[in-house]
C-alpha cells in the first residue's frame, strides 16, 4: 500500500457490483409483493470488494461518478473520429508558422 501523508484532494472510486440477492433490481419478491433489498439499502449496488452495501451519502457520490464516467465515454463515442488521408486536415497539429496547422500541400 502506498504511503500517503495529509489529506486526499480527490475522491477515491469504490468499483461497485450488483448485489447479488436482489440482482441489482434494488427490491426482492415478498410473499404477496416486492420488498425493498435489505442487504444493498434498495439501491441494487453494493462494494464488489467486500459485497457490502455503502452508506447511502457515500452511495450517492460513487454513483455520480461512474454517471459523469459514463457520459464520457459515451460524447467521446458521439465524435466522429477522421480516419486516413483526411485526418491530417482536421484539427492542428501545430507545425506550421505561429503554431498554425500544416499539412505540407
């Protein structure tokens, strides 16, 4: 384990796993109807290290996380990426006059 000393500056990420009563549906079968899961406070996430639920503001800011992570992924999937003889023209690759785009034509 790495030493550390003073305080942490950023949020450390717990990787989260469904839980594997209720899996991941946050509520389990009743006799008559659904009941809230006890085991991950009917939130259907619990740590996958240890397979305990979070407290509930702990909760609330790892899965805020993987949410922002998520939509990250999914605008960097959104962008069109130019592919062969046209990537070169899109974007500046700083190499010309004044930090400019240069495409050698």
């Amino acid at each position: 384990m790495k030493k550390s000393y003073g305080l942490t500056f950023k949020k450390a990420s717990i990787e989260l796993a469904q839980c594997p009563l209720c899996r991941g549906r946050a509520v389990t079968q009743g006799v008559f109807y659904e009941l809230p899961c006890d085991h991950c406070n009917a939130s259907g996430w619990v740590a996958a290290a240890t397979g305990e639920a979070l407290a509930l503001d702990e909760l609330v800011t790892q899965l805020s996380m993987v949410l922002h992570a998520a939509r990250r992924q999914i605008e960097q999937l959104r962008r069109p990426q130019a592919g062969g003889p046209e990537a070169g023209y899109q974007g500046s690759n700083r190499l010309g006059a004044g930090g400019t785009n240069y495409t050698g034509d």
